[in-house]
C-alpha cells in the first residue's frame, strides 16, 4: 500500500457564503488530480469556519464575571475568554496564558478552538469553530458526490496541544465517509494470540498525516488531498473519536 | 510538496543481534525504493527491541509489594506490573485494567509500552522497551550511512493512547536526524500577525502518518518509508517531545 499527501494549490482565502466544493473541484482539476473514490480530503476547520460565516467581533460582547475572573488569571482579553466560555462545556485548567476547556463539541483543547489569527479584519475579529463539523463534513460529501459522482471522504482538521507532549498534532473534529476510530480488537497477531484492546483514531491519524505538508505555518493550504489509504466501508463522526469525563484515564 | 508513505515489504521477523540496517537496505532495494537523501524511516519499536535482546521471562522475577498491591487494583499479572514499575518513574494512574505510568524515557503511557503480542515464546515473555531509542535511532542512521551512502531521518514509532480521545495513535520515542518539534513561534500569518504560540510535534506526525500503512494490525510491516518530506536541518531527539511534569497543563 502506498499512500500519497498533497496538498491542493490556489485555494482562495474562503469568504462567508463562499461554496467550498466548488473550490475544492476547481483546485483539484487545476493541479491535475481529479478525485477518485476512497481519496479523503482534509479540510482545514478554519474555512469550513469561515464559509459558515463563524466571524465574532469582541466588540459584541460584555465578559461575565466568570470571563472577567479567568481573563484575570490566564492574562487574556476578558472578551475572548468570554466567546471561549460560551463554546465550552466546563473549564479544564487556567493559567497564566493557559485556558483549556471541554469544548461543547466533547474535545478538551486550548482556547476552545477560537482563531484569531488569519482572521484578517483588524484583530477585533475571532473566528469560532463551526456549529458542527460533522455534519459540515458530511453536506461537503454530498456536494462532491453530487457534482462528481465521486465517493470520498473528508476530514474537518484542527491543531491541538497534548497534555503530556510538546507541539502540536492534528485532529479530527468533523468526519465523513470514513472510519474515525478503528476497532482491532478481535483480529490476531502474527503469533495467533488475539489483540485484547486496541483500536486507532483513524481520522486524526488522517489529520496529523496532513499536517505534514499543510502544517500551521502554512496557511494557504488548507485542503490536502491523502490518496491511497484502505480502510473498512464506515462512516464514521469526528464524536467517536471523544473520550468522555468517565473514561479520562489519565486523570 | 507531494509526500509518500509506504511500508516496506519482506522484513522478516526480528531476533536479537539481527542487523536492521541490513534487513532494511535489503527490503528497500527489492521493493525498488532504493534510499534517498532526506528519506525517513519509521520503525516499529518493537524490532528495535527484539534486535536489542529486551525479551524479559515473567519467569524471572519476584513482584515487589507495590507490584502485587496494583495487581490487585488493576487485575494485571504481578510479574508484569513489576517490570512496568522498573521500567517507569512514576505510576501516573491505575485502575480495572488500567496502569498509566511516566516512563524512565519521560512519556505518559499504557504498561510502559511493554509488550505481550508478537513476542512468540509462549506467553511468558514480554518485550521491554529499547534502552536508549534515541540512541538506537542515531546508530541505525550512522549505520545506514556507513553502508549507502544517504542521508535518512529515523523514527522510532510506537503506539499510544490519548488522555481524552479514543484510539491510539503513533509516536516517536526516538529521533534522528530530522525535527522531533518545530518551532513556528515568530513566523507570520496570512495577514502578516506574528504567531504568537505555535510548535509542531513533527516526528510525532511523521510516526501517526506512518500508522496509516502499517498500523497495529498489520504486525508484518514494521519499517515504513516515508517520502518527500521538506523539514528543516535539525538533528532533533524524542527527549524533546516530552512535557515534563511542570508544563503538565492538562491536569
């Protein structure tokens, strides 16, 4: 098996409204590479954020007196704290430039995915997470199968921090058309003895792997096409892939 | 910038003293993939461990009262639990079927990365970690350097769960010759922000990209060749991938 990585060229910066399949096409075929069946198409969650018209303005909003507290310890504007707060479940840890929460989407990450780089509209604009990126994946599936008649799957990407290791990975917070989480359990290994508990995160494995050529510093890639993978016929949400407060195993 | 990922095929099983750079050299040319300059290898720790001799016998040894005690608590096989202490710092969490320590290597992990599958003596055997697979991987570059001519990175992979999302994923416990993290603090963004907190876990990446041919259910492809890759010219260790307790930020 050979899996290839790129990432899709000429992708403009994604304006509200703006449709990303046709985007997506049109920079496929530009480069040669019109989509097959089973590729899977990585997508940066910032412009599926953008085309959703995720844009909020700190000047909108007056911090609660819990966004005000936690602006106080984590040294953040009380204002982002505030949009942070009100995408977040609970609060994980606060510290002096640290506030990680479980988002409201189930994972625990810093700053609850808010963006306020490449936002681009004076540095009073952030840019939120989409509503719900699985189902963002799976209506950009189906805007691809509808006009291509291709089959692929799509993983909305994210950049998260690890609590026990340096620098950052990519994860899966929308998925469709794929697995998010392969289950081995069952099969054997070389030596006949059958694997007790294992499983992959798939889809973040997906994401990370396209990190490799779309990776932070290089923002004006934000589609990577990964061809050549063979995974089961499921598919999969980016939910299966959150571990839930009972099962925190590390904690 | 078009990366590929492919395992190479024909590795045999590995025996203590095996030359793995023959064994790699070997599958490399008869999969037609001669090595390239800035090639990277991910190699499965487990081969690493078997060239090293790590095989322990539950036979030989007598578990400590701390060993028996979190036998108890997680339903693990005393012997075991007593070489997953020797070969930890600290036991981060223990519960039913559950021992997450701090390895002696600086890693958060499952049984200190011991391993009951795939061993092939019985049952009774287990496979230690390598002592140094930071060091493992610079011998194993020098040595495929020596012998070809080319300049490869090394990873040395093995498979992790996460605190709070399900399914493992790969990583490296030993680098050489290309970044462990890459530092993008400074670099800008579209819009010309200076990026403010921004570091790569690269060879965690490339051990996660390299999951996607030859994951945990494909026993027989330990060595993956990954190819394409544009990193910058550090000689980067796994030792900088680990968080120390004091950036913990997560707990």
């Amino acid at each position: 098996m050979s899996v290839t990585i790129q990432s899709l060229p000429d992708i403009p910066v994604i304006m509200p409204g703006d449709d990303l399949a046709a985007h997506i096409i049109n920079a496929a075929g530009g480069a040669g590479l019109a989509l097959q069946n089973s590729d899977v198409l990585v997508i940066a969650s910032k412009i599926v954020s953008r085309s959703e018209g995720r844009f909020a303005s700190l000047h909108d909003v007056t911090p609660s007196p819990q966004a005000a507290e936690l602006a106080a310890t984590t040294g953040k504007d009380a204002r982002l704290v505030e949009y942070v707060l009100r995408e977040s479940e609970s609060v994980s840890r606060a510290g002096p430039n640290v506030l990680v929460t479980r988002h409201r989407l189930g994972f625990v990450s810093a700053n609850a995915g808010i963006d306020q780089s490449n936002v681009g509209q004076g540095g009073d604009v952030v840019l939120l997470l989409p509503v719900d990126p699985d189902a963002s994946a799976e209506r950009l599936r189906a805007a691809l199968k509808a006009r291509t008649g291709v089959d692929v799957g799509i993983v909305i990407s994210d950049t998260h921090g690890r609590p026990f290791r340096v620098g950052n990975v990519g994860v899966a917070i929308g998925v469709a058309g794929l697995p998010a989480v392969i289950d081995l359990r069952g099969t054997t290994d070389l030596f006949g003895r059958v694997m007790q508990v294992s499983t992959l995160g798939y889809a973040d494995l997906v994401a990370s792997a396209a990190h490799l050529v779309c990776g932070e510093g290089s923002e004006g890639r934000p589609v990577t096409l990964v061809r050549g993978l063979e995974f089961p016929a499921q598919d999969g949400r980016a939910s299966d892939l959150i571990r839930t407060a009972v099962h925190d195993l590390y904690r």
